[in-house]
C-alpha cells in the first residue's frame, strides 16, 4: 500500500470517527451535559475540517501524479 493509499484510509477512517462522535453525542448519548456537548461541537469541527483536509489532499496529489 502507498503512502498515498494510507492517507487517504486514514482520513477517511478519522472522519468516521468524528461522525460517530458526533451521533453518539447528540443523539445516543444518555446524559446531556456541557461536556457532552462540547465533544459534539468538538466532532463537527474535526470531521468539518477533515473532510476540508481530506478534498485538499486528494486534489493535491492528482496533480503530482500528472
């Protein structure tokens, strides 16, 4: 696997996790508390700019390749 191949898995494996970090918060979680929310706020911001990172990237290393 390319160096190239492992980024783009662990992007993508690092945005699911703040997806999933984002549900259980709002939505599975039993308590509601500032904390709670926070990691929620905290998990749209990581995946925000994780997918922001990931699209620059991916255009980034298209280039290279041409």
């Amino acid at each position: 696997m390319s160096l190239r191949n492992f980024h783009i898995v662990f992007v993508s494996a690092s945005s699911a996790l703040f997806a999933f970090l984002t549900l259980w918060s709002f939505l599975l979680s039993d308590e509601k508390s500032t904390l709670t929310r926070t990691i929620g706020i905290t998990g749209i911001a990581g995946l925000i700019l994780m997918l922001a990172y990931g699209t620059y990237f991916l255009r980034k290393t298209r280039r290279l390749e041409n």
